[in-house]
C-alpha cells in the first residue's frame, strides 16, 4: 500500500509545479497592492478614439461626432451632459440617464481624457455610486452593512437560506434512532 | 535590482496567496486521513479569501464608514465591494464545513476506520 | 461509570461570563449600521456563548436549557422575517411591485429613513437564524447517538 500513495504524491507535486509556474508566468498584469488607480476601486479603459481639432467642443457640452459615431457601434449608451471633473485642463465627466423610480435621474459613467493625439474614454466602476451617494440614499453610515442588506438584498435572503439548509441536512444524517 | 523590487515588494500579497493555496491543494490531494483533507480545503478557502479582500486596500485608506471629519484630514475609503462579497462567501464556508464532518462521521459508524484507502479496500470487498 | 472532574476555575468564569457576551452580541446586531457589526457576526457570537457552557459543564445540562423545540422553532422564526418584510414591500408598493425595496413601508415618511428602519428588521432575522442553526449543529455534532 505504502508504493502506491508515494507514487500519488508524486504526481501530486509535479502538478503544483505547473500550477506554480502559470501564476508566476501571469504575475505582469495583476496590480500592485494597494493601488489606487486600480480598476476595481476607480475606472477601466473602453475604447480611445484618433482625434482632429475638435477637443474644443467638450467644452461647450457637445460631443464630437466620431467618439458618437464609435459609442453607439460598440452599443455603450450615450451621454446627455458633460462637464469638467477638476481643475485640469483635459479631463471630463460624462452622465447619463437612467430610468429607476424614485432615485436621481444622472449618473456619473464615462471619463474622457485627452491624452497627445488620442482621446481615451473610460467608465466608472459601479462602488463611485456606493461611496458618493450612499448616505443621501440610505440614512446609514456603514457601507458594507448597506451594500448587504439594501442594495443586495436578494443575495443574502439566498445566503440565510444555505446556513437554513445545512442546519437540516446536519440533523437528517446524524438521528437515526428515535429522536427524528 | 529594480525589476526585483517591482516585482516582488510591489505585489507580496500575491505571492502569500500562493503558496497558501498551494499547501492547501497538496493537503487535499495527497493526505490519507479524512479529517486532514478537510483542514486543507479549510486553508485553501481562506487563502481566497484574503487574496479577494487585499484587492481592495487603498493607499491611505480608511474603514468604509461614512464621516465627515475623516475626509477634511484628507484620508480616502477602502473598496466596500469585496468586504460584502466575502461575507457571503464565509458563511457558505462554514456550512460546507459541518455537512462533511457530519459525513465523516457516519462513515466511520459504517466502516470503522477514516484512512481512504482503507474505505476503499473495505468498499470493494463487500460488493463482491 | 467514573464521574468528571469539576474544574472550579473554568465553571465560575464562565458562569460570570456568559451573560456578558450574550449582551455583546445583542450590541454587535443592533448597531450594525452605526458601526461594524450586523447580523452574521453578533449571531455567531450569540452561539458561541452556548459553547462555552457546553465546555464547561455537561452536555445534557447544555441540551435541558436549550431545548430542541425552541431550536428549531427559532431558526425559522428568522427566515420568515426576512421573506416577510420582501412579501411587505410588494403589498405596499402598489402598480410597481418591486421585491425588497424597503422604501414603501410606511414606518416615518420619508423614502430613505424607511430603509434605513427596513435593514434594521433584516439584520435581525438574520442574526436569529444563524445563532439557531450554529448551535444546534454543534450539539448535533457533539452528542453521542447511544
């Protein structure tokens, strides 16, 4: 018997070997701890666009035509207002609508930048929603407990229904006798 | 010494998550005691899950709840998301864990013994 | 049958202990907004207090004093809360029928003071199911089965 299982651990360690060497070989793209530019946190890249002259019309609230024309081939809905985000020259916010009772009709979703001949357009992680607005929307102060109950309430009625589930199917296996 | 230092110092959590994971996956793998194929899959729960919460430290963050005075002294919050996910994710954990150790239990009662290739010797030769 | 020792230090802490923590773990559900805390946690901490009693006096002593029929009646007291107050804001949401949106409740007048009371409700239900259901694992776990 003793052969046998030290052949298995064998081929078990040969396994992590590989294993190990794909996660270092994919050790590039994960960022860096702590990051605060991270995508997670603030926002991913979608598409950039070559630009003409025509950066100025961003100013005045309108969009050019080929940022228009490249957003709706994608299928990425489209911006109703822009406007500055700070006090930087080339960086915008655009909004748009969203069709939801009883909550604010803009929210915040693209972030244009002009960066030498490219205007690159990202969008907004959904937790900038959760961070600015979730005090004004629910008068409650901690942020994990409203993303739990509120905001993803559905996900935690399944989450009690599984510790429901185990607590039964503990007491279907171990009474057997007479106490069932 | 620069590529070392990026690589390496820039990204420790990863490498911490890596080799937990790797202990536990050999601890389910290549064990021959029952109980200890369930602390392994135990360490290889929790190795996910501080890899899934590390994602989510900001540099100079705070505790994600709401305060006015904390933003005036210029601090920025932590990534709420993978704290709710997590605690889901806990909870699924600890019932995995008390529906196979009741397992454990009633295989014991039935064969005697919690060494697998013993279960399985004994599992062959009654169906013949 | 030989009879267990009695550890005098071990049964007078904790009987001086016991009914601190289950205070604390009231406090942890009931400020889980203002705060850390919330359901899952103050519920594990409620059961915990069970198992220090089991360990330091006997089983059976544990079982007379935490019977089966409120075990069983509580964890599903818990998760009838949770349904019920879902089942509540689709009776009170009249035309839109929305699931789980605390808003239309009508416990103050405003829209967002009403969630706020709405996660109250919730978190406990949910802390009352899982101190229910992580103790009557352990004694399921625990006791011989003659």
């Amino acid at each position: 018997m003793g052969k046998e299982i030290k052949k298995f651990r064998i081929i078990t360690i040969c396994l992590i070997i590989i294993i190990c060497t794909l996660f270092i070989y994919i050790a590039d793209d994960i960022p860096n701890f702590g990051d605060p530019n991270a995508p997670p946190i603030k926002f991913v890249e979608i598409l950039r666009v070559e630009l003409n002259q025509e950066s100025d019309l961003l100013d005045q609230n309108k969009i050019p035509y080929q940022l228009l024309s490249e957003l709706t081939n994608r299928g990425f809905p489209i911006p109703v207002r822009i406007e500055k985000s700070s006090e930087y020259k080339d960086e915008w916010n655009g909004f748009i609508i969203k069709e939801e009772p009883h909550y604010e009709k803009e929210e915040k979703y693209y972030f244009i930048k002009k960066e030498d001949s490219f205007l690159k357009v990202y969008r907004y992680a959904f937790v900038v929603r959760w961070i600015e607005k979730g005090l004004k929307e629910t008068a409650v102060p901690n942020m994990v407990t409203y993303g739990l109950a509120d905001y993803r309430g559905y996900d935690t009625l399944g989450e009690t229904t599984v510790i429901f589930t185990a607590g039964v199917s503990v007491i279907l296996l171990l009474r057997r006798k007479s106490r069932l | 010494m620069e590529w070392f230092l990026a690589k390496i110092f820039a990204k420790y959590n990863y490498w911490i998550f890596i080799i937990l994971m790797m202990i536990g996956l050999y601890g389910i793998l290549a064990k021959n005691n029952l109980i200890k194929k369930i602390i392994g899959l135990n360490i290889f729960q929790t190795a996910i899950f501080l890899y899934f919460i590390s994602l989510g430290a900001v540099k100079g963050g705070t505790a994600p709840i709401v305060d006015e005075k904390i933003i005036e002294k210029g601090y920025t919050y932590a990534n709420p998301l993978p704290h709710v996910l997590i605690l889901t994710a806990i909870v699924v954990s600890v019932a995995t864990t008390a529906v196979a150790l009741s397992l454990i239990i009633r295989m014991y009662q039935e064969y005697g013994t919690i060494e697998e290739s013993e279960i399985i010797k004994k599992s062959t030769e009654k169906e013949i | 049958m030989k009879e267990k020792e009695r550890d005098v230090i071990v049964e007078t802490v904790s009987r001086v202990m016991i009914p601190f923590i289950q205070l604390f773990a009231l406090y942890v559900i009931i400020h889980g907004s203002g705060g850390p805390g919330g359901g899952f946690q103050g519920g594990v901490v409620f059961a915990s207090s069970f198992i220090l009693f089991v360990i330091a006096f006997d089983i059976l002593g544990g079982r007379k004093r935490f019977p089966e029929s409120i075990n069983t009646t509580l964890s599903s007291i818990g998760l009838y809360i949770y349904a019920g107050i879902g089942l509540l804001a689709i009776i009170f949401s009249r035309g839109m029928a929305q699931y789980l949106n605390y808003g239309f409740i009508p416990f103050t007048s405003h829209f967002q003071e009403n969630r706020a009371l709405g996660m109250d409700f919730v978190e406990m239900g949910i802390g009352i199911t899982v101190m229910a259901i992580i103790a009557s694992i352990f004694f399921d776990l625990a006791q011989k089965n003659e």
